[in-house]
C-alpha cells in the first residue's frame, strides 16, 4: 500500500515537472516576436536588420528634417548625434512630437529607411525615453537638463 501512494506522488511531481517546462518553452515561443529591441541609429547602421524583423529606434528628431507631405505622411531624420537614419510614418504624431525632442519609433528597416508603425514621443518638456537617453550617453553628447 505505501509504494502505491509513494508511486502516485512521484507520478504527480513528475507530471507537474513537465506541464511547468512545456509552459515555459510556449511562453517563451509566443514572446519571441512580442519583444522589440531598442536600437541607436549608430547600431542600425553598423550592423543593418533584416527587412522583415521588427525592432525599436530612438534617439532625437533632427533639426530641419521634418517633411510633412500628403495627409498624415511624414518623414524626418532619427539621430543619436554620431549617425543618422531617415523615418518615414503614415499616421498621426503624437501632440509633443517635434524637432529636436526624443522620440522612439517601431517599425522596420529597408535598408535606406526605417518605416514606423508607431511614434513614441517625450511626455513632458523634461522626459526622454531612457534608452534614449542611454544612447546618448554612449556617445557622449547627452547633458543631464538642469531642474
């Protein structure tokens, strides 16, 4: 009787122990297409993505890029202050969208141009996406704005 009750609880841990591997193996198979890398303009163009993978670039909205052209069409120039890489979005920009303010965009690379899905922009005159400013920092040419 006691190597029955023994047998069931081995049978039970066993159990347990491959539906919690399983699952993970699934979440992490879902998630690989749900994760988006930040990359610099310095990084896109050192080493370029493949056309079809779906990532994150940010840095700042270079001054004089800004092209409004037909509709909701816009293109600008994404710059870490080393590189740069032109942006072109259909859509609306969010409302503090601008020249030299910090801006994040999803998209993918062609390999001229980064066509964004989406347009992140600063929340208020003092935030900068942290990867932004990460980036930045990298380089050199980011200066902490006085309080």
């Amino acid at each position: 009787m006691l190597g029955l009750k023994k047998r069931r609880r081995v049978q039970i841990i066993l159990l347990a122990v491959v539906a919690l591997a399983l699952s993970t193996a699934l979440i992490g198979y879902a998630m690989r297409d749900g994760i988006n890398f930040f990359r610099s303009p310095t990084q896109v163009l050192e080493a370029p993505p493949g056309p079809a993978e779906v990532f994150r670039i940010g840095g700042l909205v270079e001054e004089g890029s800004l092209v409004r052209g037909e509709g909701t069409e816009v293109s600008f120039r994404v710059t870490d202050m080393n590189a740069s890489v032109p942006v072109r979005y259909s859509g609306v920009l969010p409302d503090l969208f601008g020249e030299g303010e910090g801006v994040v965009a999803m998209g993918r690379y062609d390999g001229s141009s980064f066509i964004a899905t989406e347009i992140l922009a600063k929340h208020d005159e003092s935030y900068m996406p942290k990867e932004v400013v990460d980036a930045l920092k990298d380089q050199g040419v980011y200066v902490e704005p006085e309080k």
